[in-house]
C-alpha cells in the first residue's frame, strides 16, 4: 500500500491555522470592499481557476550539463500521477495532466485513464516528442523531425503525432501540443523557407487526422537546441502556420520561448485578437527558456498577461477559450513543491487581474489619463489575494497552507522509500 496524505491530516493541520485564515480573509474582505469589490465574487472566481500539470515536471529536470536526482522520483507514469494527485489534492487548482509521448506510454490507456481519475486527475494537451530519438527508432531526428529533408523521417515524425492523437483520445484528451526542435546551427545549413514549407506538408496530415472536437496547438521557441535558426521561432511563424491550417490550429505561448524583455503580453493580445491563442506553457525566466517556477522571477510580467486574458473573458472575445498548462524544470527544488507554488502564483495573478474595474479603466485609457491608468493596473497587482487563494483552496477541501502541510506530512520521505533510485526518468525540458 503506497502512502497518501490522508484527510484527517488534512483536515487536522487546517484547523490550526483556520482562525487566523478567517481574520485575514475578513480584512481584506473590508478592503476591497471599500473599493467596491465583493471578496465573495473573488473566492468564487478563484475557485473556478485551473491549470495543469506536466508529467513530467514531477521529476527532478536538467541543464545541458548535468541532473541531479532529488529522493523518492516518481519512476514511471503511475508514480507521476500519484505526486501529480497531490499537488491538486492540497491546491485545488491543478485537476488535469499534460502527459508527454513516448515518455508515459502503457499498454493500456483506458486503465490509466482510471488510474487517473482515482486521483481525482483528468488529462489535457498530449504532447509528442520528435525532439530527441527512442530506442530503435529507424530514422534519427538529429538533423530534424517534421521538416527534416528526407521524407521517411518526416512521415516518421508524423506517425508519431498521429500515434499521440490516438492515445489522447482514449485519455479523453481533446489537443494535442507540437513543438520541434528542428533548425539550424550554421548559416546555410538549412533553407529557411524550404524547411517551413515541410512543416506545412507535416502538419496538415496531422491536422486532418484531428477529431472533430480537437485542436492542435502550435508551440514556437526562438532558440534552443537550434542556435542560428528554428523553423517555428516566433509567434509569427507559428501564427502564419495557424492561419494556414485553418480553424482548428492555434498558437501556444510558452513564457520562456522569447527574447529577453519581449512584450510577450501583448503578444498575447493580438493572438486573442485573432482568435488563435491555444493557450499557455507557464515558468518564469531570467535570461532565456530557464524553465524556473511561474511567477518567481516576474511576476509583474504574469500578471500582465492575466491582464489581457481577463480583460478577454470579460469582453466574451470571439474564440477565446485558452488552454492553462505548466512547463517547467526543476533542478533544486523539489518538484512538488514547485508546482505547487507555480499553480498558486498563476492563480493569483489570475484574481489579481480579475480586481481591476474594466470600466474604470477604460474611461482612463480613452480620457488620456495615463496615471490613473496605470495606478487601476498597478493596484490590482500589489493587493496581497493570498486570503482569497487560501479561502478557495480550504472550500474546495485543499490545503490553507500546501506547501507547510506537504512538508509535515512526511510525503518525500515515505515515497523515498517506496520508490528506489532508477536510471533515465523521463524528466525534462520541453
Ligand atoms: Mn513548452
């Protein structure tokens, strides 16, 4: 019998901090509403927020040159799913995984489907991987996947995404998320636009073999593997592909896929505009795809981003229904822990963008009072929601304090045991 968090731990380490919880959710009740918003509006609108995990953000990550295994990894998919039931057990706003191909394959996908519900966990966006080769795989990616010269190594890439489609729909996924690593390291390795148009010819067998009901989200990076050239580098590329696949394409904005100091939100605005944006691989970064945890390094960044999706959501923008996910890797934490942290920071930006009256804001906005503008917006991001994010959690049976009871609980501790060290988990960057 693997050891779970039971609900009279729960329950008994809530109640210690409940009487606290209540006055400080009672304080800030009385000021917001002195700005006339109703804290209860704001609970119930936290309690409707949900991201999802990575598979395999549950396992220590890497660098280029070295991983450092933290105790008690989860080994395979069933262990990933019983940490990835946790972190929603505690936080409540992490129902789904994003599971990732080959690296969570079984033999039968009903029964994981199962597995997964008994924690409480559906799955969202499957991921294919061409990015890297499997054991015995008849043609290498190294010099490319989808839009690689040679047609069987294409048509392979190809496969595999039909393979992923397939598993996703006896998941009960309705998505599936692409990003190659294809490009170039040296100028005149690679023709730009012949490279682009392989992507096209790949990516509409794929996308014709898309259930009705399903989308496929397109994912850019402007670098990394490929240092000179990548052939979906931006939102441009990945909005012209979108664009020419039609309806059922659009582009996924990973926040660690741009150039330092990119406006990635309003990136963000014109996909919405557009009425392509798929949705979102949240982390957080210094310098480049460092792949830290959301909202750790800038979360003034996030926000804005929750800016321009609430403002969406409100406005009823044509099409817009994004898709939340993680992506991250995590080196010197533990993972756990991480995403726990991460799934509260983007449900905080969340509420706090859902704080700013719209109205106000435009009448700033359209009477060229930018300071005012600015103060609405700015305001909304210093308010401290966490008595909001706490209460959401605590009504929806979670954790006041997830990370505080994860650690009293003993979890690592009890899966180190459980779970002997093996070599090559699936853990990465993507
Ligand atoms: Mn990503």
């Amino acid at each position: 019998m693997s050891f779970a968090i039971s609900a009279d731990f729960l329950a008994a380490e809530n109640a210690k901090l409940e009487a606290a919880q209540a006055e400080d959710y009672q304080a800030l009740g009385r000021q917001l509403s002195r700005r006339g918003i109703s804290i209860e509006a704001m609970t119930e609108r936290a309690m409707t927020y949900a991201v999802a995990v990575p598979t395999w953000g549950v396992g220590t990550g890497g660098t280029r040159f070295a991983r450092f295994p933290g105790p008690g990894e989860p080994r395979n998919i069933h262990d990933k799913l019983e940490d990835c039931g946790v972190i929603n057990q505690l936080t409540r706003v992490t129902p789904t995984v994003s599971p990732h191909f080959p690296w969570d394959k079984v033999a039968d996908y009903n029964a994981l489907r199962q597995e997964a519900a008994r924690h409480e966990l559906g799955f969202d966006a499957v991921n294919s991987n061409t990015f890297q080769d499997q054991r015995g795989q008849r043609h290498s990616y190294k010099f490319g996947s989808l839009t690689h010269a040679v047609k069987a190594t294409r048509m392979q890439a190809v496969e595999h995404n039909l393979e992923c489609i397939e598993i996703g729909r006896q998941l009960g996924s309705t998505a599936l998320t692409v990003w190659i690593a294809d490009g170039s390291n040296f100028p005149g390795q690679s023709n730009l636009n012949a490279a682009f148009d392989r992507y096209m010819d790949s990516l509409r067998i794929v996308y014709d073999a898309l259930p009705t009901d399903w989308l496929v989200f397109l994912e850019h990076k402007l670098y990394e593997p490929a240092f000179y050239s990548t052939v979906i580098s931006d939102w441009g590329s990945s909005f012209m592909a979108a664009l020419e696949l039609g309806p059922k394409a659009r582009c996924l904005v990973d926040l660690g896929h741009h150039a330092p100091n990119t406006n990635i939100e309003q990136i963000v605005a014109r996909l919405i505009r557009a009425g392509k944006l798929a949705g979102f691989h949240f982390n957080d970064s210094k310098y480049g795809d460092d792949d830290l945890d959301s909202g750790s390094v800038d979360p003034f960044r996030l926000f804005l981003v929750f800016n321009e999706l609430v403002d969406a959501e409100l406005r009823q923008a044509e099409g817009f229904s994004p898709a939340y996910m993680i992506d991250q890797s995590h080196n010197v934490t533990d993972p756990i822990e991480s995403l726990m942290a991460s799934a509260i920071e983007i449900q905080r930006a969340f509420v706090q963008a859902s704080l700013i009256d719209r109205e106000l804001l435009s009448a700033a906005q359209d009477g060229g009072d930018v300071m005012l503008g600015h103060r609405i917006v700015k305001q909304a991001f210093i308010t401290d929601v966490s008595p909001i994010l706490a209460e959401a959690r605590r009504r929806k049976g979670g954790a006041i304090d997830p990370i505080g009871l994860y650690r009293s609980s003993g979890y690592r501790a009890e899966k180190t045991k459980e779970r002997p060290p093996v070599e090559g988990t699936s853990a990465g960057i993507v």
